[in-house]
C-alpha cells in the first residue's frame, strides 16, 4: 500500500502540474504536450486502480491517435515556436475565482458524500475478458450506436476535409 | 513462475536482472542487426566488401561509429525549441525499451508477463510518434517539419493494419498475452497432427503479410522512407540531429525492427517454444528448464531472420509516392485485414 | 518512521475523486479564458478524463466493472468529437489566419 500512495502523490503532482501548464501555457505545441503528460499520469493512476485494460487503451487512444491528431492540426495550421500573444481572453482574470468556486464546490460534494472510504485492498486486476463480456453483452446497444457515431464523425472528417 | 532457472531469486534481483536483460534485448539485436544486414549484407548486395578495416572483417566497425557520434558536439539550431528538441530521441528510444517490456523470451524468462500484452504492444508502439513528431517541429527548418509531419501520417495509417493483422492471432488464440499466445502455437495440432505444433504464419498467411509490411512502414525502411526521404527533404526530421542525439534516433530504428521482429515471431512463428509434443510437454509448468536458455536463442533466430527480410526488402526496392503510401494503407490493407478478421472469427466459430 | 506512517494511510477514493475535480477545474478555467480553438479542445480533453478518472475510482470503491466500461464510451465520443472539431477548425483555418474563436462572429447580428 506504501507504493500506491507515493505513486498516487508522484501522478496527481504531474498532472496536476500539467494541467496548469496546459491553461497557462503560451505556445500552443507546448500546451499540447503538458496534456500528454496529463494523459499519461492518468494511465498511471489507472493502473494503480487495477485497471490495466483502461490504462493501455488510454496510452493507445489517447496519447496515440488523439494527441498526435492535436500536434498534426496545429502543425499543419501555424505552430509557431516560441512565445505566442492572445492565447488567452482579455477578461481572464474573471476565469480563476470560478474556477475556484467550482473546485471548492465539487471537493464539498465529494468529501461530504464519500467522506474517508477506503479503496478496496485487493489487488486483483480486472481482467479483459470481463470489460468485453459487459461492453459486448449489457451494452452492447450503446456499443452498436457509438459505432455509428464513430462512422458517422469519419464520413464528416472526410467531407471536412475534401476540398471540392 | 519465479523461479528462473530453477533458482528462487528475491523480487528485487528478479528486478534487476529483468531490466538489464531488456536493455540487452534492446540493443544486441540492434547492433547485430546493423553489422550483418547494414554493414555486410548491403555490401554483398552492391558488390562491394563494406568496412574491413576495424577488427575481423570489420566486425568492429560499429563501436568505431559509436565512439565517432559520442565525441560530437551536442547541436542545435538557433530557432530551435531547446527543450523539446532535445528531448525528442529519448522519446522515441524509450518506446522501443517499453515495446520490449512485453516480448517473451522462455517460460520464465520475460521481462513482464501483462494480461493484456499484445494490445499494451501495439500501444506503446504508437508513443514513437509523438517523438518522431515533435523533432520535427522543434529543429525550426521546414525540411524537418515535412518529415515529422509525412511520418505521423504514415505511422498513423499504418498502424490501423497492424492492430487489425493482430486481432486475427488473437482470435485464433483467445488470449492477449504472449505466453499464451505462444502456448497455443506451440501446443496446436494441424489436422491431429502435432509434430510442429501449429504456427500461426500458416492459418494467418494474410495477417502475417500485412503485418510485416506494416512494420516495414512503421519502421519508415524503404519503400515507405518517405519521412527522411534523402533526395527530397534532405533526411527529414532527423536533418538537424547530430552527436549522440543522431545516434538515439538511428538505434531507435534499428532496435525498434528487432523488436517488432521478436514481436511477429512470437506472434506468428511460434515465439520461443518447440512444438511441445515433442517432449510432452502439455502446460506451461510441464516445460523443461532448459527452455529457459534455449528459448532466447530461438527468439533471437527468428529474429534474425524476420529482420533479415525487412532488410532485404529495404535494399531492394524503390520508394513510393506519398500518395500511393497512403491509398496503399487505406485502399488495400485495412479492407483486406477486415475481411481477414472476419474470416478469422467465421472459422473459430465453425470449428 | 515515515514509511511506517505512510504504511499506516489507506488508499482514499475520496483523493482519487478530489484529483478528478481539480483537473476539472483547471479544465474549466482554460475553456473560459483560452481563445485558441486547438487550446480549447485540448482543455475538453482534460475535463472529459477528469470524468475518466472519477469513473475508474469509483469503479475500483464499489468494485462494479460498469465503471470501466464507461470509459470506453467516452474514449470513444472523445475521439470522435476531435476528429471533427479539429476537421473544422482546419477547414476555418485555410480561409483566415487566426485561430481564435472570438473572430468567428459573423452570425452577430
């Protein structure tokens, strides 16, 4: 268990960490990049939830597909290096107290509804086999439609990107 | 399973012992690799003897080109992105030392033995990209820019066939984990016949084929060297590299063809294992110890000769268009690996 | 000393839970004051694993594996929801130079 906190404080720190430098950063590239380490801390902190399936899917589509897919776009558009200006709103100093309410908010909610339960101590990893039996036999409805949905949103990538 | 060699070795020295043997995984098929194919195999192919000079028939040239890219200076571009550019080989080299992470070399001799271990592969496969990506764009020059950008969308096409040439294997074998995937080649009977168990290159021909040229794209070997294309963009995103950073980028290349060669063997030729019939073998702890020392040797032949057909294709033929690449991905490989997967589950079903 | 007292703290998914709500945060905060479209998805991004992250902790506390299957689903509407957003935003992109959503206004009327 000693493990699991460090590792739990070393990942949250990270992405944490990350996900400020992906609001503050100024150079669109960099932020992009902060959000990958945000996206590998989180397939770390899945596996210390004895998810590894979720974690290695995170890896895959994630920092894969979806992040590669980022740095693509912006670097076909305009990735200029170094500092950019108007990144951010005029009125951004408004942002950072709602920001704040709504952490505080949601942290109130959350202390007060699970207060100090304990994770389950077994290690036992959840294996493959039971993810595909739930997704292929409760849901596979939404799986049949989210299927949809994906081939719906690649027809629509291509006629975006079709130029007649 | 912790008892390697017969020896019970605390958790901690399995540790270590298993990180040094990834490193020595990684890097002696990239330089066996690089001496045989690159240095003599090229040489024989182009009638000339290659490097000579540095030890018995030059077998230590490789060492000499080591010492040569150490004592570099460490450059970089003035408009470069510093950090980024700096740190972009190391990411690339560390997904192929995590790819290997996976690869099974014996019964007990594995680095990590991951339930899921072909889909964390083909996953971990993907994170060179990123690298490959972002050296691009940080070397400031619009040569290496085009390259980064020409490999991210090779790489992102090619690996679609990969995973999908994949799947067939795991139907085949019901499991994602290397050993059982390696188990049920080995263990397999054609037809009630098992005297070489049932490697699954026979019943996955197609798979196997898409998967080798998909690896040979991954890789960016010729004829998919779009990427560091020397007559058109000089050598792509590795143009501004140099010193010890070039080195990464060139045992990334070399290290990542071993282990995806170790990859398809396990996958496709069997992996470690002799046809378990031919001991009586009937489970994974029924299995010899000795395997434990045999089985590397195995791998590493297989290796070589998977890698060997990667390079000869390399030497022999002539680059395609980016065009063609990519028609060639989407137009040929992916409906083909579809309807293989589909054949696949059909047959699994019926039989 | 210290590692036996670490030893002694249990795993909370309330801390999980709280970690989730932070990047949430910070994921909102960058939708509101970011102007860069590329920006702005990047911090979609960020609030939808924020969710990710709550849905496998919760699904370790209460040990139910619909939890993970969740996850999926929304890996999957995420990728979809980049694929076009950043289709659109290149489609935007080779008319005018700047990426940033405040210029898209020519619907005020």
């Amino acid at each position: 268990m000693v493990a699991q906190n460090i590792f739990f404080a070393i990942f949250a720190v990270i992405m944490v960490v990350g996900a400020l430098r992906v609001v503050t950063s100024n150079n669109v590239v960099h932020a992009a990049l902060w959000l990958v380490t945000v996206l590998a801390g989180a397939a770390g902190q899945y596996i210390l939830l004895s998810a590894e399936f979720v974690a290695v899917t995170q890896v895959l589509v994630y920092i894969g597909a979806v992040m590669v897919l980022f740095l693509f776009g912006t670097m076909l558009t305009r990735a200029r290096l170094g500092e950019e200006t108007d990144l951010n709103n005029k009125t951004w100093i408004l942002g950072i107290p709602v920001a704040l309410l709504l952490f505080g908010t949601m942290s109130y909610a959350l202390i007060d509804s699970f207060g100090d339960e304990k994770l389950p101590e077994d290690a036992t990893v959840v294996s493959t086999q039971v993810i595909s039996d739930q997704i292929f036999g409760p849901y596979l409805i939404p799986f049949w439609a989210l299927s949809f949905v994906l081939l719906a949103a690649t027809i629509g990538a291509i006629v975006l990107a079709r130029k007649d | 399973m912790s008892a390697l060699l017969a020896i019970d070795m605390p958790y901690w020295l399995q540790t270590i012992l298993r990180v040094l043997g990834g490193t020595v995984a990684v890097l002696l098929p990239a330089g066996t690799i690089v001496y045989v194919f690159l240095f003599k195999m090229m040489s024989f192919m182009q009638s000339r003897l290659g490097p000579m000079e540095a030890g018995p028939y030059g077998s230590l040239q490789l060492f000499a080109e080591v010492g040569k890219w150490l004592q570099k200076e460490d450059l970089y571009p003035d408009r470069a992105d510093k950090f980024i550019f700096k740190i972009a080989p190391i990411v690339v080299l560390t997904s192929t030392f995590l790819l290997v992470a996976v690869v099974p070399f014996g019964p007990d001799a594995w680095f990590t033995n991951f339930e899921a271990g072909v889909f964390y592969a083909l996953a971990v496969s993907s994170v060179s990209v990123l690298g490959i990506l972002i050296a691009g764009w940080a070397s400031a020059n619009k040569y290496s820019l085009l390259g980064g950008l020409r490999a991210a969308g090779q790489l992102i096409a090619y690996e679609l066939p990969m995973v999908l040439a994949v799947i067939g294997v795991v139907i085949q074998a019901g499991s994602m984990n290397f050993q059982e995937i390696v188990m049920a080649q080995n263990a397999g009977e054609i037809f009630g016949w098992n005297g070489i168990g049932n490697p699954y290159i026979l019943t996955q021909m197609v798979g196997f084929i898409i998967f080798m040229i998909a690896v040979q794209a991954e890789l960016t070997q010729t004829p998919f060297d779009m990427p560091i294309a020397e007559s058109e963009l000089v050598s792509g995103y590795m143009t501004e590299y140099s010193g010890f950073r070039f080195l990464m980028f060139f045992i990334g290349e070399f290290a990542t063809a071993g282990v995806f060669s170790l990859i398809a063997a396990a996958l496709f030729l069997g992996g470690w294992g002799i046809p378990f019939a031919w001991f009586g073998w009937d489970s994974m702890d029924s299995i010899d110890n000795w395997m434990n020392i045999v089985g590397p040797l195995i791998m590493f032949t297989k290796m070589m000769v998977l890698s060997g057909i990667i390079m000869w294709v390399r030497f022999s033929y002539p680059r395609f268009r980016e065009d063609q690449l990519q028609k060639f991905a989407w137009k040929v490989l992916i409906p083909v690996s579809l309807l293989n997967i589909m054949a696949t589950a059909i047959l699994k079903v019926a039989f | 000393m210290i590692a036996a007292l670490i030893a002694e703290i249990k795993p909370n998914s309330t801390w999980y839970l709280v970690l989730a709500a932070l990047l949430f945060a910070i994921g909102t905060l960058g939708v509101m004051v970011r102007r860069n479209a590329l920006v702005l998805f990047m911090c979609i991004e960020l609030m939808l694993n924020a969710v990710n992250l709550s849905f496998v902790a919760l699904a370790k506390e209460m040990d139910d594996i619909n939890g993970q299957a969740v996850v999926f689903f929304v890996l999957v509407v995420a990728a979809a929801e980049v694929v076009i957003g950043l289709g659109i935003v290149v489609a935007i992109m080779r008319k005018r130079v700047s990426a940033s959503v405040d210029d898209l206004a020519e619907l005020k009327g």
